[in-house]
C-alpha cells in the first residue's frame, strides 16, 4: 500500500491520473505489481456533480462561476454535487476491495469510520446520518451539518474517487450550491469548530495512521 501525496492540483488532471492507476491496478490484480494507493491532495475552486445527481442543484450560472475563479464537471462517481478547494483534503483511495475483503458498503462504512477517529482526535464528536453517507455533527438534529463529503465508483472492485474533508475550507463557496442534494442542512469544516486552522499535513498523518488500522490491516 502507497501513500501519496500530489500537493493542489488541477480536479481534471487528478481525475485522469486516477482512471491510469485505476487501469495499472486492474491489469495487475493478483500479481506482484498489484501495487494499490491512497492519494492525498487539494483542488482549486472546482464543484462536482455526480452520475445521479441532478443540475439544478448548482444554484449560479457559468458566468458567476467565472468570477469566483471556480470550475464545474459531471463526473462519474456517485453522490449529488459537492465543492472542493483549497484548505480541503480530498482523498482518492485507489484500493481492489476484493484484495481487502470489502464490500463497497463496507468500505464507505470504514472510510466514516477513518473521519470520525480522525476527527476525534482533534476533539470534534462527529458520526453518521441516516439515509445519506459522509460524517456529520449534530446527526438528526437540526444542527445537522457535513464535514466530509464521501462519493465513489468502483470498476471490477477497483475504487476511485473518495473523500473530501473541510479542514480550512472557504464555506463561503457552498453556498452556490445544494451541497449533496441537501437545501436544509449545513456545512462546516475544522477550521469553523474549533476556531483556528490546522496543519493540513498533520491531519494527512492522522488519516494514514487511519488508514492504516482500519482498511490496510
């Protein structure tokens, strides 16, 4: 197992570098080059829209998204439309679930389990929501709000996409959006709980110890 990190780059650029590792790993399945990775990386301004979500969901038009400096694509991974950014983590697990015995429920289950323990770790109590994946506070209250983002695709058992955690995220960009399809809950991010920022290569740490324990076992 490989952890990488590829710093801010371009949401385009990492999505077609993923699909080329996805491929590699496909090709070598039960060999010795079964080489499988968990990327680490940031995004400029960029909203993306899942295979089943719907469109109206972005709430400006290209021109307001030109002055905000961000980006918009439909993408293959599921999930409704999300935002990612600088201050961000954005986690792409690369990983053959057949190779870590793991359901794709299964493992979105222990990828909110690595958030939560992470987040714990920084004193943040957060947990699951009914009916919708990701990691909130105030699960089931009116409070409700999302910390990390989770949507994924799997070709032959083979992940990609992943998760994105807001640790010094700009909230200010979700409100161009229904973030996930939601119009009655919020968003919220390290940086807003706690009342500072956080070391961003600290919490890449704490999400491979992670990582580590709970999927790479």
């Amino acid at each position: 197992m490989q952890f990488t990190d590829w710093g801010l780059i371009d949401y385009l650029e990492a999505w077609d570098k993923q699909r080329n590792i996805v491929e590699k790993v496909l090709a070598a399945k039960g060999t010795a080059q079964d080489e499988q990775q968990i990327i680490f990386c940031e995004h400029p301004h960029v909203y993306t829209l899942g295979r089943n979500g719907k469109a109206n969901n972005l709430l400006v038009n290209d021109e307001f998204l030109k002055s905000i400096h961000a980006t918009y694509y439909h993408v293959d991974r599921g999930g409704d439309i999300t935002y990612h950014g600088p201050g961000q983590i954005v986690g792409y697990p690369i990983l053959d679930l057949g190779r870590w015995q793991l359901g794709l429920k299964q493992y979105i289950f222990n990828v909110e389990e690595i958030i939560i323990r992470c987040l714990s770790d920084y004193g943040i109590s957060t947990g699951r929501l009914d009916g919708a994946t990701g990691v909130w506070l105030d699960a089931g209250t009116p409070k409700a709000r999302k910390i990390c983002a989770i949507g994924v695709r799997a070709s032959h058992f083979v992940t990609m996409h992943g998760f994105a955690l807001n640790v010094n995220t700009n909230l200010e960009y979700y409100r161009h959006i229904n973030p996930c399809g939601f119009v009655d809950k919020g968003v919220t991010s390290m940086q807003q709980e706690l009342g500072h920022s956080i070391s961003l290569h600290e919490v890449k740490n704490t999400l491979q110890k992670y990582f580590s324990e709970i999927i790479c076992k």
